[in-house]
C-alpha cells in the first residue's frame, strides 16, 4: 500500500505549538492551542483594562471627589435656604396672626368695658333704659323712648376678648356656620374658585377683616346708644322743669361738680384747684363725658323735683273745695279760699307731700291745729283743722310721713283737710302741683 506524501497543498495542516518545559532530569512538554493563546490574551487585556482604570480612578479620585462633595454641598445649601425661606414664612404668618388676635382681643376688651361702662351709665336712666315711653300732655317735652340692648348682647363682666371674638363671629352656636377658633394656624380647609386650597394667610386676612367690620359695627352701635341715652336724660330732665314750671315755681339751675364740692359742708374732704378741661382720648369717652354731665343734670332735676310737693296729702279723698274766690260759709259773702279742701273722716291719716322742717305745730286762729313744713327755696305748706297732730316745730319729716290726723278744729263746718301751697309767703293753687306731680311720676324712677 502506497502513502501518499505529507506535503501535498491540498491536504496541508496546520502544527500546534509545542511547549517544553525541562527541570533538572525532568522533562515536560505542553501543546499550546490556540484556545490558550486567545484565553490568555483575554486575561492579559483584561487585567489592562483595569490597571488602566485604575491609574485613571487614582488620578481623577480627588478631582471626582471634589466634584461631589461640591455638588452635595450646593444641594445642602438650597435646601437650607428653602428650609430657612419657610421657617420666615411661617414665623411671619404665626406673627401677623398672633399680633392681629391680640389686636382685635384689646379692642373687644376694650368694647366690652364701654358697654360696661354704658350699663353703669344706663343704670342712672332708670325707665329711660328698661322700656316704654313716656308721653306728655300739652305739647310739653318730647316723648322719651327707652333705648335698645346692644345687638352682640355682651357684658364686660362676661367672656374676655377670644370667647367675644368667637361670639361675634358666630362660633360655638350650634346653628352658626363658623369658622375654627382664631387661635391655631389652620382654620380649616378653604378653596378658591379654580379649586385650589386657599393659603393660611389669606384666610387669616380674610376672617380678620371680617372680625374688625363686626367689631367697627359694635362700636358704633355702642355711639349710638350713648348718644341716644345722652339725649333721652335731657329730654327727661326738660320734661321735668317744664312741668314742674307749670306751678308757677323755677327749679334751681343744675350744679356744676365744683360747686356742689363748694357746697359741701367744712367737716367733709376738702379738695380744691383751678379747673382745667378733662383728658379726652376719643369719641366714646367724649360721648361718655356728655352722658355723664346729661345724667348728672337729670339727677339734681329729680333731687329738686322731689323736694317739691307734689303728692297728695290725702289720696283716698276727695276734693270738696278748690282754690280761689269762693262765697264765704260763715258770712256768706266773697272771699278768698287759700288752698283746697279734702272730705277727709275724723282720724284720717295726713301724710307730708314732701320733705322738709317743720315750722309750725299748734292752734293758728281760724286754721286750728295745723301744721307748717318749710320745703326750701321758699316752698311752704300748710295742713289745717287737724284733729291730732303727730310732729313738733322743728322735726325734720320725709316725704310720705304721717304728720297728723284730720278734723274739725278752727273755722270749719265739718270733718276736713285744709291744704295750702305758699311760694315765697303766697298762696298759690295746690291743684298745680298735684296735676304735675301726676305728669312728672313717670319721670322719678
């Protein structure tokens, strides 16, 4: 059998790589393929790669580290200065808020003492404050009308300025629609007309100048009912002198405090200086100041009017005899009747119509038993035919107080009171200042 030669072009292969490897007696040999030589390559470059990686990481690394330290630092910065940015905000919210609360809780307190200080003021009206009206006859004063409560209904004594804020904004009825207390951040959820959620501080405006119109309302109410009380004690106190001027008799001008101090006698606090115009701070205390000088004239027009008198000595009876020229039931002829008189039984009760000093208590020719009380600025009455007398010349009596007891004594035809009115030493008729003391009760109390 022929063998072809080996190195035919055709059939030529390729020789593997023999690696041999000799120590000492020992021989080893290893064929190098050419998957070898590629694995290796491959280990070669990849641990090149990453020498090379690594020089460059170890030469950037301070450039890269910089970089995002840099880098986080700014992020750091931006968003502290929006942390900061906030943190103003809301201190600035938190501070307008709590300052425009404080605000507005002053004014309220504020409100609520001048409406303290109206009720104190009011208290003095008497029936001006509590209702009705009162109606005179004969085009005299105007009639008074009892003044209005004021719409929010508070007392200074009651809640302070929170508990009047939210009463005046409606909160805590159970039919208000109201919006939280002032006094935290949230108010509740709001929403504009796009549906967005209102911001805390426009809420905060929002509810306060609600608040500050409610409080600018109550207050001009509470001007208003000052000045209304102003005018209904001087339209009472005008009433008042222009009834009792129906008498014929001119009650004293009011007093200023000063000479009423001037008046007062030695043993009390003395007190003195030169007079100077009070500190007004505002409208309301000017107003006050009125009040308190249109009360104060209305109180010494009442002390006068009470002083006058003007009850009846003997209200259960009946009037048998008035005042003026009449015929005489002695002698039959004109004559003067004094004063008028009361059918009045044996021992009826005869009360003084007014305080005053007693200056007569004894027989007085055809008067009998009869009584004189001196009233001051020169207003006198007389009691006559009385059957007991009860005072002596000298006693100080009040209004009301029994004085003695009816009769028949002097020049008298029967049973009877004899009751004069003298201004100044004149009889005047007494039917004068019964009729005024009917017109003026409804103006003592």
């Amino acid at each position: 059998m022929s063998v072809r030669p080996a190195n035919g072009g055709f059939g030529k292969r390729r020789q593997n790589h023999v690696l041999i490897l000799a120590s000492g007696d020992k021989v080893r040999h290893m064929t190098v393929r050419p998957w070898m030589v590629a694995l290796g390559a491959s280990v070669i470059g990849v641990f090149g790669i990453g020498y090379l990686a690594a020089t460059t990481y170890l030469v950037l690394r301070d450039d890269l580290i910089g970089g995002t330290i840099a880098r986080q630092a700014r992020m750091q910065h931006e968003y502290e200065d929006r942390i900061t940015a906030l943190r103003a905000l809301v201190d600035r919210v938190t501070s307008r808020q709590l300052l425009d609360q404080q605000i507005v809780e002053e004014k309220v307190e504020k409100l609520l003492q001048q409406q303290l200080a109206l009720f104190s003021r009011s208290g003095k009206v008497g029936a001006l404050a509590e209702g009705g009206e009162l109606v005179e006859d004969a085009g005299q004063a105007a009639a008074v009308r009892a003044t209005e409560p004021l719409a929010y209904g508070k007392s200074a004594a009651g809640n302070g300025g929170a508990e009047a804020i939210e009463e005046i904004m409606g909160i805590g009825g159970e039919t208000s629609e109201a919006p939280p207390p002032l006094g935290a951040l949230g108010y509740g959820p709001a929403f504009t007309a796009k549906g967005d959620q209102e911001p805390i501080s426009d809420q905060t405006d929002r509810i306060f100048s609600k608040v500050t119109l409610s409080l600018k309302g109550i207050e001009r109410e509470q001007m208003a009912h000052v000045l209304q009380l102003t005018s209904s004690a001087s339209r009472t106190s005008d009433a008042i002198r222009t009834i009792v001027e129906q008498t014929g008799f001119t009650l004293p001008a009011p007093t200023t405090t000063e000479a009423s101090n001037a008046a007062s006698p030695a043993d009390e606090t003395a007190i003195g200086g030169p007079f100077v115009e009070p500190q007004i701070e505002d409208r309301f205390d000017q107003s006050l100041a009125a009040l308190d000088s249109a009360l104060l004239e209305l109180e010494q027009t009442r002390d006068a009017a009470r002083k006058l008198p003007l009850a009846n000595p003997a209200p259960a009876s009946d009037i048998t005899s008035n005042f003026g020229n009449r015929l005489d039931p002695f002698l039959g002829r004109l004559a003067l009747h004094a004063g008028i008189d009361f059918r009045a039984a044996t021992g009826t009760r005869i009360r003084s119509t007014a305080a005053g000093t007693v200056t007569m208590a004894g027989p007085a020719g055809g008067y009998g038993n009869m009584i004189e009380i001196d009233h001051g600025n020169g207003v006198a009455t007389r009691y006559a035919h009385l059957a007991v007398i009860l005072v002596s010349t000298g006693d100080r009596v009040t209004a009301d107080e029994v004085i003695g007891k009816s009769g028949t004594t002097g020049r008298s035809t029967g049973p009877h009171l004899h009751y004069e009115i003298r201004l100044n030493g004149q009889a005047v008729d007494p039917m004068r200042f019964l009729r005024a003391g009917v017109k003026v009760a409804g103006y003592m109390n």
